[in-house]
C-alpha cells in the first residue's frame, strides 16, 4: 500500500507538473487562434473576448471582405501582398532546405567517414562561422547582393539562408552519419561504389530519421527569418510572410490587431503541420544523433 500510495503521489505531481507545462506552452497559442476569430470591435475593448465569433478577419486578410465605416482606416500597408508572401517563404524555405541538407551531408559525410589532417579544426571553424550573429555579416551580405543584382529577388535569398543552414547542418550530419558502422560504407566500397554512390546509397538511407528531423529544422529557421528579409527584400516581388506582418505596424491612425494576429495564426500553420506530421521523425532523429 505504501507503494502505491507513494507512486499515486509521484503521479499526481508529474502529472500536475506536466498539465501546468502544457497550458503553459499552449495558452499563447489557443489564445492566439481564439483571438483571430474575434471582431476588431471586441479586440479593441478593455474587456477581453473569449469565445470565437466570426471568420471576418480571414476574409479580411485574403482581400475577399473589404472594411466599413472608420475601420479602414486599420487596413495595414502590405496586406496586398499576404497570399504572394506565403508562396514566397514557402519557395525560399523549400527550396534552401533542400541545398543545405544535399550540401550539408557531403560536408557531414567528408568529417565523420574520411578523417584527414586538420579536420577536427576545420569542423570547429565551420561550427563557429554558425554561431556569428546575423547582424556582424549583414552589411558585407548587402553589399555581396547588391553587386550581384541579387537585391529584392527570392534568389539572393535563398543563398543566404543556404549559406546560413549549411553550418548547423554539418553539425547535426556529422553526428548522424557517425552512427552508422563504418564497414556499411566499405562494403558499399569493396562492390565497387565510389564516394558519392556510397553516401546516396548507403549513409543517406540508414540517417533518413536524421535527414528529416535537419530538414524540418531548416524549414522552421528559414520559414522564421525575418531580419535578412528585411534587407535584402524592397517590394511584392519578394517579400516573405514575417515581412509583411512587420508592415502591419505602421498604421498611425488604429492599430490593425485582427490583421496582425490573423496574419500570425496563417504564417504558423506550415510549421505546426510539419511539426505534427513529422514529430515521429523529429524525436527518431533527434535520438539517433545523440547515441554514438
């Protein structure tokens, strides 16, 4: 009895413990979404509303249902280029993504299967390149793109989130990659694969969990960026989803709140369905690259 009586306890707290942690991490975000349903009238009040009332702000947000009365004095600059934006930081979160794992795991595959003099340096160095903030390496980025012709193009930005995900990917492939035997990658060898045949094969099938979990990763780093958007992007023609809720601000007269937190819940969802869809492969990654 005692026992049990001490793990109902132990339960009980963990549980209690784990229900607190959990409304703690999705009370934000249910309130974000109950909020996108609720009138710019009632959003504006002192009292709070806490029941959905309405899909009026998604219309408002897609262009179908224009603003009345003193209310379009709240339609923000840019709100134009929403369905465009979404496409934009789809393409560019993609598209990076799939450069940086390809390029990622030669890189990964060179320091954790062919060791040679002066690896472990030149791992470490390409470790802390990842660890430069944005900031330090923007002004020499905006001259690089602004040379280039690149400026307010999605191809200037996909170079810079492919150069700025290549780094972390190295980090988390090289880890990856590491657990698998080496004597897989000689046999592939020994029947007469070369370096490259070997990694697609071989390595990249057996790190597929990895793989994945990197590759959701990027997205979610890429999907977010906002401050190099910033930048490097001057009209509709590429502007990604956060810069565009960024403009949302710049109503002097009223503050769009039912633009703004719409905007919000739209630009979380390709993340969440990602993160649900593939959270078995997150967690198998993730496990993989933390046993050597």
């Amino acid at each position: 009895m005692k026992i049990i009586g001490k793990f109902s306890i132990r339960s009980l707290v963990v549980g209690i413990f784990l229900l607190v942690l959990l409304f703690y991490v999705l009370a934000p975000y249910v309130w974000l979404v109950i909020q996108s349903f609720v009138s710019y009238e009632h959003l504006s009040m002192s009292v709070p509303q806490f029941f959905p009332e309405t899909f009026l702000n998604y219309l408002r947000l897609a262009g179908l249902v224009k603003p009345g009365g003193i209310y379009q004095m709240n339609v923000p600059p840019g709100v134009q280029y929403v369905g465009i934006s979404i496409l934009h930081s789809f393409a560019v979160s993609s598209t990076s993504t799939l450069i940086a794992i390809f390029l990622g795991s030669l890189s990964a595959y060179t320091f954790a299967k062919m060791k040679f003099r002066g690896s472990g340096r030149m791992l470490t160095t390409t470790i802390g390149l990842r660890m430069l903030p944005v900031t330090s390496v923007i002004i020499p980025i905006f001259i690089l793109m602004n040379t280039l012709q690149l400026m307010d193009s999605l191809i200037g930005l996909i170079i810079v989130y492919t150069s700025m995900l290549i780094p972390y990917n190295i980090l988390m492939l090289t880890s990856f990659f590491e657990t698998i035997p080496s004597d897989l990658d000689d046999a592939a060898r020994v029947d007469g694969c070369s370096r490259f045949q070997s990694l697609i094969s071989v390595i990249m099938p057996l790190a597929s969990p990895g793989l994945v979990a990197v590759a959701i990763f990027d997205f979610l780093i890429a999907w977010n960026e906002f401050f190099v958007a910033l930048i490097l992007t001057r009209s509709g023609a590429s502007y990604t989803l956060p810069v565009i809720i960024s403009m949302f601000t710049n109503v002097p007269q009223m503050i769009p709140y039912d633009y703004m937190i719409t905007a919000g819940v739209v630009g979380s969802l390709p993340p969440l369905i990602l993160s649900i869809v593939f959270s078995k492969y997150i967690v198998k990654g993730l496990t993989a690259g933390a046993i050597k």
